[in-house]
C-alpha cells in the first residue's frame, strides 16, 4: 500500500470508529490553545481518545487534549476536537489532515476554528476574541504539498490541490457569528490572522514587517487546517482569542504559560461568546 492508501484508509477507519457513536454531526469544531474549556459545554457528550484513530496524529503540547467529542451544541449535532499537532512539532504543516479529512468522511459541513494569537493591533487588548476575516500564510508551506497533499492516489484527487483561497473563511458564516455576538453584546471584531510558523515567538522587527503586511494578529496555527478544509469542501470560521500584545508592542513578557494563563482567565466570556455563535450558524 502506497502512503496515500495507507493515509485514505486510516480516513475511513477513523470515520467508521466515530460513526460507531451513532451520531450524524454537520459541525465540527477545533479548540486551539485555551478555548479547552469548550467541551464542557457540550451535551450527551461521548469521547473517543485520537490514539484510538489512526488518522489523527496526538498533540505534544501542553494545553491541547487530543480527543474527539460528540455530541450537541445548542441545535446541532457537533464533533468537537480538543487538541490539534502544530507545524512546528514535525516541521510539516500537515499534521491535522487526517483529522480534517476523517470529518469531511463523516459528512461534516462546516468547521470552526479556535486559537491563540498575538495582537498587532491596539483596538484588540489581550482578553479580546477576533473573528479571522483572511489569514497569511507567511511560511508559503502548504499542508496540500506532498505525497499527503491529495486525499487518495486518484488523477482527480491529484488536482483537488489547486484550491482557491479566496473566502477561505465563509461571508455567510462569519455574518452569521457576527449577528450573534452582537445579540449576545460581545463585539467581535474581524482581522487578518498571520501565521507564522513558530515555535519561537515574533522579534518587535518581524513584528513591524506584519503590520506593514496588513495583519492584526498573529499565531502558530489554524492556516493549515483552513487549506485541507477548504480542499475537502469544508466552509471554515475561526475565531482567535488575543493572549498577548505581540512583541515589542507591550511591557509583559511574551510566554505560553502566560498565553494559557489570559486564556484561562479570558475562557469565562469567550466559551460562552463561542457557544453562542455556534448555536446560531446555519450548516
Ligand atoms: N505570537 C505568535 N503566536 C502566539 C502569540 C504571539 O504573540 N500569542 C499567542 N500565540
């Protein structure tokens, strides 16, 4: 079996494994860095560990749990990840597409992100949830790149890697999110996400350079995900939570324990916030 059969058919065990669980979700979503507390909020809720699917590679970080939940959220049928691998943990941006192409499988419709980030921007104080109106991908490294690039060893496979980033995060879902968190009186401001490849974080230069691109904030994840998404058809929202004024822009040190420290602190109003956006997208 060549590494793309290997990769399809670790997909379809995977999927069968979570349709065991009886449910049928059309959401996804994926807790980055500090929105953890998330999967409290889920109802008949049923767990089952990555280690038990073979298309899901397990976290090495701190603050990322590695486990599917299904169950609902407000009027959907949900699968929540909890726990994504980052790029900068193998050096390939390709460690979340098994997961993501095991929810396309299942018959999920939308996904909705999650992360931690750094401001560049004054208006959004640590504490702040941005809703991503477009990300860069400043590495130019592509999860689509590759002997696992394409789902499976098949011509038209092959070519689904031509994938159009133009609204790779859906008008209609962040709209939707952001009449919701009017509603529930938490203003959600929209900006472009920066990712950078990591681990280490940003000089106050580098800093300069993302602001002069256009950016608002800037984090270790996410894009990758968005790619291999968008290439299985998925529509995508995500949602950032601002950790930190990034560097140079403030007097704290930057650190991910104080990254899942303001996180920790910030999860009383962004877990609702983001429970209420999810109960009101259309999928
Ligand atoms: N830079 C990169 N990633 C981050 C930051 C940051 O300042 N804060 C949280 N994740």
């Amino acid at each position: 079996m060549n590494a793309r059969a290997a990769d399809a058919a670790a997909v379809q065990a995977s999927a069968a494994r979570l349709r065991a669980a009886g449910r049928a979700p059309r959401l996804a979503l994926l807790l980055g860095t500090g929105w953890g507390s998330f999967v409290a909020q889920v109802q008949q809720a049923e767990a089952v560990p990555y280690a038990e699917l073979p298309a899901f590679a397990v976290p090495g970080v701190r603050g990322h749990a590695g486990r599917a939940v299904l169950g609902r959220v407000g009027p959907h049928e949900v699968i929540v990840l909890a726990g994504r691998v980052h790029a900068y943990e193998t050096d390939e941006p390709v460690g979340m597409n098994g997961a993501i192409r095991t929810l396309a499988a299942l018959g999920v419709q939308a996904l909705v992100q999650t992360n931690a980030a750094g401001s560049l921007d004054a208006a959004l104080p640590p504490g702040t949830p941005m809703l991503l109106a477009d990300h860069l991908n400043l590495p130019q490294r592509s999860p689509l790149a590759g002997a696992t690039g394409t789902a499976d060893a098949t011509a038209a496979a092959a070519e689904s890697r031509f994938v159009s980033m133009v609204d790779a995060y859906c008008p209609r879902l962040r709209a939707q999110a952001r009449a919701a968190a009017a509603r529930a009186g938490t203003p959600l401001t929209e900006g472009v996400y920066a990712w950078v490849l990591g681990p280490q974080f940003e000089t106050p230069a580098e800093i300069r350079m993302l602001r002069l691109l256009g950016a608002q904030a800037v984090g270790m994840s996410t894009v990758p995900e968005t790619i291999v998404a968008r290439q299985a058809g998925l529509r995508v929202l995500a949602l950032s939570l601002i950790t930190n004024l990034a560097a140079g822009l403030g007097d704290e040190p930057i650190s991910h324990a104080r990254t899942l420290a303001v996180a920790q602190e910030a999860s009383t109003r962004c877990v609702p916030l983001l429970e209420a956006v999810v109960a009101a997208l259309e999928v």
